[in-house]
C-alpha cells in the first residue's frame, strides 16, 4: 500500500474533514481515495469555530469525498462466479407526485442520493459485479446520469422498453444477459439495506427456482401479501387484500433471487408480470418457489409520507447505507465548500450537500436534508423537511415538515407548515402561508401576503383513504365542501368515457343539496352528462341506474350514523357499490389531481329524469304480483322521515291493503342514527300496532334500505332475527334455489333451509360483497340480505330495498296461510354476541396471523378469520376504515356465547400490546 500526503489547502484536493484555517493540514489518503480510520475523535463544531481568523470568510468549511469507491467492496470468496443483478428503473413514480412530475422515481434523491444510486452502492458492495437496468418512463434521464457506470464502479446495461412489458416482461426482454446463472433482481424506486448473501444461500441450499424475499410491515394492504409454509415454501398469494383478508403481515418486496429457467415460462414482447402471472404459474405447477424473509431495512417508497421517513430513517441510520459527506459531528453531514455561521444553530441529525450557505441566526435541524446549493438566510427555520438542489429560504421564512423540490425560492417570511409539498421552480412569495398538505405542482407562482389553504389549482388533498366502508364521507362543509366534491366529481368523472350519463340524487338534507351542486359542476366539467334526479329514495335510485342504461351513479346523504356527515356513495350501471378497484382508480385520479377537462362547448348537460318513480312503480307492480291474491290486512308502517312516505303507502293502498302511516313527512334530521334512535322508534311502533290490532308493523330506514318489522303480538323482528325469518319464507316458497348471506350471519340458517334444498351462499361481511353475489347469481339467487335489515331480491334490482322486501314478507305470509309470529316461533334458538376492540393500524396483520396460530377448530377465511366449534362460531374481522377487529360469536346458549366471546377477546387484547 503506497500513501500520498495531499495538502488541503491544494488546488483540486478531494479530501474529508474540518478544515482547519490557520494551519496548514496534511490528510493521508491510499491510492483508492480512502482515508484511513481516525484515531482522535472528531473536534466539536463549537470548538472548531472558536479559531477562525478574522482574514478567513466566517464559517466552517468542509468537503465531500464524492467518489463512490469510498464504499468498502465486498469481494467474492472462493471463486464463486460472478453474480449480475437487475434493477428495475421504469417507473414513474406517480403517487409521488408532484415531486416526481419532471424526474422517474428511482432518480428521486434520499437524502441527496437517488435511490437507484443507494441500489447500485449496495449491490457493488455486496459483490454484484454486473447490472442490468430496465427503464421506460424517462429513460434518458436515468441512462444520462449513471451512463455506463464507471463512475459507480460497476458495469451497467440498459434495456429498453418500447411499450410497457410488466415486471417479468422487461426482464424477459433482458434475457440476454442473464442466461449464466443465478440473478438478483431489485427495484431502483426502493430503499433496502439488505444483506443479499444469507438469501442467497438459502435460494441455493433449497434448490428454488424462484425466491422471493419477503418483509414483515405493519400496513400490508398496498402489497402483495406471501403466504409460506415453516420451510419457506410458498402456499399462496394475495394481491393487496382488504383489512378483512388479511391473514400475514409478510409482503412481496420486489427482491427476487431467480434462475435462467424462469425465461422458459415467458413469451418475449408480450407483458407479464411477476405476482400476477409468473409466480402464480410456478406455484400452479409444483416449482420450487420460496420465500426469505428478510431482517433488514425495506421501504418501497410508495407515498409521499414514507419518502419522508426513509429520510428521517437514514439519518436515524435505521438503515445502514452510507450517507454523502462527511459526518465532522455525530449526526451532522456535510458536503464540500458548505460554510455554517457561528451563530446558526445545527440540531443533528441533519445532511447538507456541497456548496450550502447556511446563515446568522438560523435554525436547521433535527431530521432536514439539504441538497447542493442551497442558501438558507439570517434567522430562517427549516426543521424535519427535504430540501433538493438550489434552493432559497428568505430570512425569517420557516420550513416545516415540507418536501421542496429543485429550484424553488422561498421569499422572506414565508410559512410552509407540516406535510406541504412544493416541486421544481416555483416561487414564493413574502409573508406567504403554504398550509399543511397543501401541493403545488411545478413552475407555479404565489403572490405575496397569499394564504394557500388548497393545491394549486384544484383544491385541498385529502387524508388518509378516500373511501371507506360505503364510500366517501366527512364532516359537511367542514370537511366535506363543495369545492372538494367538485374534485371529487371530477375524478369519478374522469374514469368514464367522454359523453356518458351518470344518475345523481340526494337526501332532503340541506348540506346534501350543496354537495351534490358541487359534485355535478365536477361531473359536468369533464364531458359527462347528469341525470339529476333530485331528491329520491335509494332503492328507486338504484332501480333506475339499471333500468335506464346509464353509466354509474351516485347517492349525496347525511351519514346513516352521524347526521353532521355526508357520505357520498358510487354505484356501477347494475345499481350496486362500486368494486375496490374502481374505487382505487377515483382515488389516484384524486390524488394526483389529473382531471379529463374538456373544452367550454363539450361541457355536460343536466336532464331530470321525471320518470323514474313511475318506472319503479311499474315494475314493482310486475315483480310482486299481489293484487290478486292479497287479502285485506292492517299495517301500520312508520317512514321514520324519509322520502319513502312520499311513494310507499299510495303503492300499498294499489294493492289493497288498509295503511296508517306513522313520521310520513321528510325530516333527516329527525331519522333515527343511533342503536338507542332505533329503539325508541320499534318501542313506539309497537305500542301503535297492538292497541290498533294491527295484522304487522313495519319501519323503513336509511331511506328505504333497512327494514324492522313486529309481529302482531308487538315483538320486534330486526337483525339476524329478521333475516332468519325471510331466510324460512323464501325457503319455502322457493324451494332448490340459493339465498346469500354474509359470513356473520346465524349458522342456523343453513338449518332452516336445508329441508326444502336451500344453498347458502356465504359472502364476505361487507355491503358490496352482498350485492355483488345478488347481482352475479340474479338467475338463482331467491333473495339476499344482512344482519342489518338489508335485504336484496334480485329479480327487481340488486341492491337493498326495504319497501320491495316488505311486500314479499306479506306475498309469502299469505301465500303459506300462516302469521308473522307463527313464522318467528319456529326458528330454532340461538344467541350472538358481539364486541369492537381497538387494534392500532400498524399490529392489524400481526394480531390476525397470532390468532390463526393460536386458535382450534376448524377455521374458515371468507372474510376475516372464523373458527368453529361445537355448535359455536367465532370471528375476527379487522376494520376497514378504523382501527379496530370486530369479534362476532354465535352460539345455542347465551352463557357459551359469552364465554367465547371472552376467549376471543382476551387473545385480540394481548396480542395487540406492542412487542
């Protein structure tokens, strides 16, 4: 080894340190660049500014040694073969937007390095001595920047992708320079720390065709969850399931350890993917397809959020990757020719890029990144925020929690506050407020004395998920404002083809009115056409979805729990919820803010669609058949304030029946929310029905969707009971067809069923899985219904209405000659408990996998985790929307029921105390 002695004060030195600026410091480097380990421990910044002369410029100065041959390389042992790998670089980063609107996503510096860059340090330093990387999306930008990677020490080829050919597709393309044996593969848009040689042996010692490493995170929903066997062996796969499918916390990481002998499973030029198609191939016919479940540091980057934290974990070095610069003070980084005033204040842990001026009074620091070239003035504040290249921060101007990308200049005064985002090139005004969320796309200018309280230009980005359980919701016109539901209108809008109709109503709330004005601006700036139908009970809304032909629709409510909330709710042109997937598609579109606006002359008209009672009323009619065979009967019906009083008792009167009505008028504020409402409500109609001698009592709620009913002796019938109930009518008057329910619902109904050759058809436990197996099976399906009074017949439409399922409860009384409470004495006993146990997001996935080990009995996973024992039954359903695991349990005493639902409780409760 040979040693040089450079002078730090030479013309084009590269060396790291503190300078030292009145002696003159020699630093001995090897001939790679490297310094040799210090023996003394760094000096302290403060001590370091207490001998700057008074002929030197104030400030510290540093530099960076930027050559990547500074890593320490990792040299393969014992002459094993060269190892290539392959980094996946085609991505476009879409949901990090704005910040990747003019770079793809593997160029996106973390804590100022690209990612893809941290990949290729990694693998070269793991012994990779080849690379492959497949680009699309901006390809020239990534084949510019690392070129053939000499500089990086390691050779790089590209492959090029005309038209996107999916992950195994580009690879496939790529064939060539893979057929010598084992390969890596990685993706260049996300940050791992992982230590390849323990996979890899593992991949060899168990001869595997394909070994997919695997991760355990606390929110599986956004990936593809793995599920193996003890000796790593893969059993199953599941692409971003819901809370209810859940069963592991272990994901696909996109880190693959494969041989030449995948290619021979692909077509060439044809798209293909990975966990779409390849695996699930190898899996179908028996190949050695494992999974490594890596200890290591991985985040696919896939928000803007976690672009933050793998910052604030690379300068926790949570993830061990080596930083840019050098760290003069534990947690302090700093690049070449960065000068710090005395009186600035540096909280670590913190990485400044090269040429930073950071001055008198400022603060900086903890958790903040600076790229090259940034300046930040007397007195400014930037703390737990990303700053890319040149950027300017004025004097007095605070930076908080916010990403900044290239370019932008922040004016004096400003305030940026948590969680904004502010891409390339814009400008900022003085004594401007940037809210918190708030994005703002590339090259936009803001005024001085602005408030931006939306993104420019289209409006406030949402937290969190957009949809929940039957759809959108918020506090009105707090959270849910006009100008969002004009977003949101057009966002929907935007996945229908130009010139389509989409059916719109409301409640008589007067906040549903305004939202659903809003929403319609957004539907109608896109080119799509409103078939308004005003106010309109939800069942006669869906009915004339169908039968009109239009595209979807969409319902504007008052929150059926919370009258302070409106929900917005999507159907498809069948009348029934929107399917997760397009769900997802109006929420990227959202997200991301790209509207299909169209041009002023190809606006969208608005027609009301002055029919569609009639039409419901007609085919209502065709349906029932009850003018014949019905018989003069008593009801009592309450409408509990909704639009169902406007319709209903004019169509049961048509039939014959003799109807007092009860809260016939339209009221939302007055419906009944709560589980004690509710109460009140049955309570009163029972009094009604027994001192008038009724035949039935019936309530409509949720605008015609739910159901109660009591019986002549005044018991009230709701819930599971109801559903036992109309389970044996239909049963009986439908003799060999199906009838579906969800996965909660009482197991004696298979019971009730059985002798006149039901099929039960178990659903997942949500709305939309309900309809959608009523809207499938409409040939054989009798009828379909809840634990909720939902109830579908889906020969007249499949969604829930109350009204329709009303007439069928007395078609099928009359039909077999017997009363309601003839019907509910015969339903054999059983008993259900229930309880909502709070379980943070992050512990979900591990509280399911604990339990499914944990539990005995035969175990079902529809929806949830179910175990059955004797004559007993248990659920665990995570929550889609909160932070919560319902437990449902059923049993044929009340004490047995309690008792398991202790058990069940007892195990959620200990298994989500944190680790």
């Amino acid at each position: 080894m040979g040693w040089v002695s450079v002078c730090r004060l030479c013309e084009g030195a590269r060396l790291v340190g503190v300078l030292g600026v009145r002696s003159h410091y020699v630093f001995f480097v090897d001939l790679r660049g490297r310094f040799p380990r210090p023996q003394k421990k760094p000096t302290p910044l403060r001590e370091v500014r207490r001998g700057v002369s008074k002929n030197q410029p104030t400030g510290t100065y540093y530099s960076r040694q930027d050559s990547p041959h500074a890593l320490r390389i990792s040299k393969c042992a014992g002459g094993r073969p060269t190892m290539k790998a392959v980094v996946m670089a085609g991505g476009e980063g879409s949901r990090l937007r704005p910040i990747t609107a003019n770079r793809p996503k593997p160029l996106a510096p973390v804590v100022n390095r690209p990612i893809m860059e941290h990949i290729l340090l990694l693998l070269k330093e793991q012994g990779i001595e080849q690379v492959v990387a497949t680009v699309y999306y901006l390809a020239d930008a990534i084949e510019g920047y690392f070129g053939d990677g000499e500089a990086w020490g390691i050779p790089i080829h590209y492959s090029l992708e005309d038209t996107p050919l999916g992950t195994a597709g580009s690879v496939k393309q790529a064939e060539e320079h893979l057929r010598d044996g084992t390969f890596v593969l990685m993706s260049g848009d996300a940050l791992t720390d992982i230590d390849l040689q323990p996979a890899i042996e593992f991949h060899q010692r168990n001869k595997a065709i394909a070994t997919i490493v695997l991760a355990r995170v606390p929110n599986p929903l956004e990936f593809g969850v793995v599920i193996t066997r003890e000796d790593g062996r893969i059993t199953r796969f599941l692409e971003k399931p819901s809370w209810s499918e859940v069963f592991s916390d272990t994901v696909n990481t996109g880190i693959y350890i494969l041989e030449p002998e995948i290619f021979q499973y692909m077509e060439a030029g044809k798209p293909y993917d990975f966990s779409q198609d390849l695996f699930p191939l190898l899996l179908r016919e028996g190949k050695p397809l494992y999974g490594y479940v890596m200890s290591e540091y991985w985040s696919d980057i896939g928000s803007l959020q976690q672009y933050r934290e793998a910052h604030y974990d690379l300068l926790n070095r949570k993830v061990r990757l080596p930083l840019p610069g050098e760290e003069s003070i534990p947690g302090v980084w700093v690049g070449a020719g960065t000068t710090i005033d005395p009186d600035a204040q540096v909280i670590p842990p913190v990485c400044f890029g090269r040429n930073c001026r950071i001055k008198r009074g400022a603060v900086v620091g903890p958790y903040t990144t600076l790229g090259d070239n940034c300046i930040i003035e007397p007195n400014a504040m930037v703390v737990r925020s990303i700053l890319w290249d040149s950027v300017y921060v004025g004097a007095g101007s605070q930076v908080q929690g916010a990403i900044v990308g290239t370019g932008v200049t922040i004016k004096e005064n400003v305030q940026v506050q948590e969680d904004a985002v502010i891409a390339d090139r814009c400008h900022i005004e003085s004594d401007s407020i940037i809210r918190t969320r708030v994005k703002l796309w590339p090259d936009k200018y803001i005024e001085a004395g602005s408030t931006v309280t939306m993104s420019l230009i289209w409006g406030a980005r949402w937290r969190g998920s957009l949809f929940r359980d039957l759809g959108v919701s918020g506090l009105s016109n707090i959270e849910m404002t006009s100008d969002f539901a004009a977003k949101l209108g057009a966002a929907y809008a935007s996945t229908l083809p130009r010139g389509a109709t989409i059916v719109l109503a409301r409640d008589t709330f007067r906040a549903s009115r305004m939202i659903k004005h809003g929403f319609m601006a957004g539907v109608l700036s896109t080119g799509v056409d409103v078939a308004d139908l005003r106010a309109m009970p939800i069942p006669i809304t869906r009915h004339y979805i169908r039968a009109s032909g239009a595209a979807g629709g969409v319902c504007i409510r008052v929150a059926p729990n919370n009258v302070r909330m409106t929900l917005i709710e999507f159907y498809d042109r069948r009348g029934v919820y929107l399917p997760k997937s397009g769900e997802r598609k109006i929420e990227n579109l959202f997200f991301r803010e790209d509207f299909a606006r169209c041009d002023a002359d190809e606006v969208g008209e608005i027609f009301f669609a002055s029919r569609a009672i009639e039409q419901y009323q007609a085919d209502f009619q065709k349906q029932a058949q009850l003018a014949e065979s019905a018989r003069p009967l008593r009801l009592v019906a309450d409408f509990a304030f909704s639009r169902v009083a406007a319709i209903f008792p004019t169509m049961l009167g048509q039939i014959g029946y003799d109807v007092i009505a009860l809260n016939a008028y339209p009221d939302p504020r007055r419906s009944p929310r709560t589980p004690a409402e509710h109460n009140a409500f049955a309570e009163k109609l029972t009094q009604v029905v027994q001192s008038l001698g009724a035949h039935c009592g019936v309530m409509f709620e949720n605008e015609g969707e739910r159901l109660t009913v009591v019986d002549e002796q005044g018991r009230v019938i709701d819930g599971s009971a109801l559903l036992t109930v109309f389970a044996r009518l239909m049963a009986e008057t439908c003799p060999g067809k199906q009838i579906a329910v969800p996965v909660n619902a009482p197991s004696v109904i298979e019971e009730i069923v059985a002798p006149y050759g039901v099929q039960v058809i178990r659903t997942r436990a949500d709305v939309r899985s309900l309809m959608n197996a009523a809207a499938e099976h409409a040939e054989t399906l009798c009828f379909a219904g809840d634990t909720q009074g939902g109830l579908i017949f889906p020969q007249f439409h499949p969604g829930f209405d109350a009204m329709f399922a009303y007439v069928r409860l007395l078609e099928a009384t009359q039909k077999l000659g017997c009363t309601l409470s003839e019907v509910y004495d015969q339903i054999p006993p059983f008993y259900t408990q229930y309880r909502a146990l709070p379980c943070p997001w992050e512990l979900k996935g591990r509280v399911m996998r604990l339990l499914a080990q944990e539990v005995n009995g035969r175990t079902e996973t529809i929806d949830g985790l179910k175990v059955y024992t004797d004559h007993s039954w248990a659920l665990a359903l995570p929550d889609a929307s909160e932070p919560l695991i319902h437990i449902f349990v059923e049993s044929r005493t009340p004490e047995d029921a309690e008792q398991l639902l202790a058990q069940f409780v007892a195990l959620v409760e200990r298994f989500t105390q944190k680790p």
